[in-house]
C-alpha cells in the first residue's frame, strides 16, 4: 500500500538577462500503511524566489538554493519515504519567447549533496509522478520505528544549455513539483 503527498511546486522563471522563481505549496493526502499511527507527510520549500540568468551555449547556476524540509509526524514501526522533483513534461519543462522556445528538462540539474544526486544531475529519469523521463529523485530514506522524523535537504539548480546553441535569448518559465511518497 502506498501512500504520497502533493508537497510543493516550484515556479522558474528563466531569461538572458534575469529571471525569477515563486514557491507555493499544495496539499492532500493519502492513508498509509496501518503500521503506523496518526501519521502525516509534509514538505516545504524556500526560498520563495530564485533567478537563473541564461548563459547562451554555456551553463547557469541559480541565484540561490532551494532549502526543502520533509517531515514525517506520528509513530511508524517502519516507514520509508522518498522524494521526488520533477516537470510534467521532458520535453517542454520551460517555454518562453516569441516565436515561443523550450527548455527541455534534460537541460534542467539538480544536486543535493544530502540527498541522491550528490553531483548535478539532469531531470530525465522517470519517477512515480511526473512526466515520462522528466524526474530527479531527491532522496529516499527507510527507518525502524519512527516518531516525528524530519531532514532539510538543499536542491541546487543550474540550466545547462551547450546543447542547445541555437536556443534564444528570451523569457522562460515552467514549473518543477515537490512530491514526497511514503510506503
């Protein structure tokens, strides 16, 4: 039985010049296994704004981390999470300009050095939500009897578009979804 947690969504913002982010977090859950007792699952995200600035042909860092906090409350003789990061779409995970252009999310990485992608890393692995090939796993965990566990991951993001050089110079935005599954 598995259960998960709609957790965040992460709006990018992407330009040659500037560009800005907003985080806003959703909710809903779902029963978990009856191992456990009065349990939920949350997770929230900071900060509320990031830019990337686009360098043509070559990669951008963004302006600051994304600091994550997932938490686990009640008692769980065993409980295993996991959370992901991903864009609906491999293929358009960023649009913007005029004639409109897209970022695919191959060109989008993540890192987190507390977490799986201790290196960056491109969204294109398929996870349990999200679009085909267009995930990151930010971290799993697995622990005997729990009781209120909570971690604070840092996602770093960076844009890499090297392969992509005849993109042009222009607004972007997409949006990247926080998702946290227990089971």
């Amino acid at each position: 039985m598995r259960s998960y947690i709609l957790a965040g969504l992460l709006m990018l913002t992407l330009t040659a010049k500037s560009g800005t982010a907003q985080v806003i977090r959703i909710g809903g859950m779902r029963p978990r296994p009856q191992l456990t007792v009065g349990d939920t699952l949350t997770v929230s995200a900071s900060p509320s704004v990031v830019s990337i600035t686009l360098v043509p042909k070559g990669t951008a860092v963004a302006s600051s981390p994304v600091t994550i906090t997932t938490s686990s409350s009640g008692l769980s003789l065993f409980s295993s999470f996991a959370l992901y990061a991903y864009f609906a779409s491999a293929s358009t995970a960023l649009s913007g300009g005029s004639p409109v252009s897209y970022i695919p999310s191959s060109a989008v990485y993540g890192q987190c050095t507390t977490g799986t992608p201790t290196t960056y890393t491109s969204f294109t692995s398929t996870e349990p939500f999200g679009g085909a090939g267009a995930g990151l796993q930010v971290f799993s965990q697995t622990a005997l009897l729990t009781l209120n566990v909570s971690r604070t991951d840092v996602l770093s993001l960076e844009i890499n578009l090297s392969r992509l050089p005849q993109h042009p110079a222009a607004t972007h935005t997409g949006s990247i979804f926080l998702e946290a599954q227990a089971f």
